[in-house]
C-alpha cells in the first residue's frame, strides 16, 4: 500500500472533488471482477471514486483496507459511501505515444484570426 503525506492526501482530495464515482461495490461484496474493475479505473485515471451500497459501517474502513493492499493503491479519503484511491501510474519508456500525443499541433482558424489573437495576448499583457 502506497503512503501519502498531508499535503499530498490534500491535493488529491481537492482534485478528487469534483469526480463522480467510476464503481460501485453492492451486496454481492469485493468480487475478483470488481477488483479488476478498480485496476482498470486506476490505470486508466490514476485517481478514482468508489461507491458502497449496502455496506455496513463497521466492514467499510476493512474492504478499504483490502482494496488498497491488493492493489498496491493509496487511500485518499474515505466519507460515509465514498472511497477514494489513487495509484501513480508508471511512467515505462517501452509505451508508445498514442496517436493524438505524436500529431502535429492543429492551427486554431484561419491567418486572421491567429494575428487577431495574438494581438489581444500582446494587449493582455502590457
């Protein structure tokens, strides 16, 4: 399991605000497939909420517990239904940039509306 000091449990609790949970955990408990659901989220959005239904209050800091030793995942904050994680996803030399990352940047309109634009940053800042 992955320790987080203040400042960053802080951070990541301000960031995580606005989500909306990605998973939801119900009667039928941590299911192998729920847990590979979470990996997925994890992987896929570094931070995620989880939502309990049917939880009872005394097993919930243990299924966080659980969740986050098993997937090697932070525990960010915990409120009443709403478990939120986070694990840093590695940064490999070995994966390619997807093919958004390797496009050449895109003009925003025509040769006009650039120097318009341009024009009002340079007004902007003086």
């Amino acid at each position: 399991m992955t320790e987080l000091n203040p400042t960053q449990r802080r951070a990541l609790r301000a960031t995580a605000h606005h989500l909306n949970p990605v998973v939801s955990i119900s009667q039928r408990g941590l299911t192998p497939t729920v847990l590979a659901e979470i990996d997925r989220c994890l992987k896929a959005h570094e931070l995620i909420k989880v939502r309990l239904y049917g939880i009872e209050r005394d097993t919930r800091p243990a299924l966080f517990d659980e969740i986050c030793h098993s997937l090697r995942c932070a525990q960010v904050q915990h409120i009443g239904n709403l478990l939120v994680l986070w694990r840093e996803n590695p940064v490999d030399a070995n994966t390619e940039k997807s093919a958004l990352a390797t496009r050449r940047p895109r003009k925003m309109g025509t040769k006009k509306q650039e120097a318009a634009r341009n024009e009002l940053s340079k007004k902007r800042k003086s």
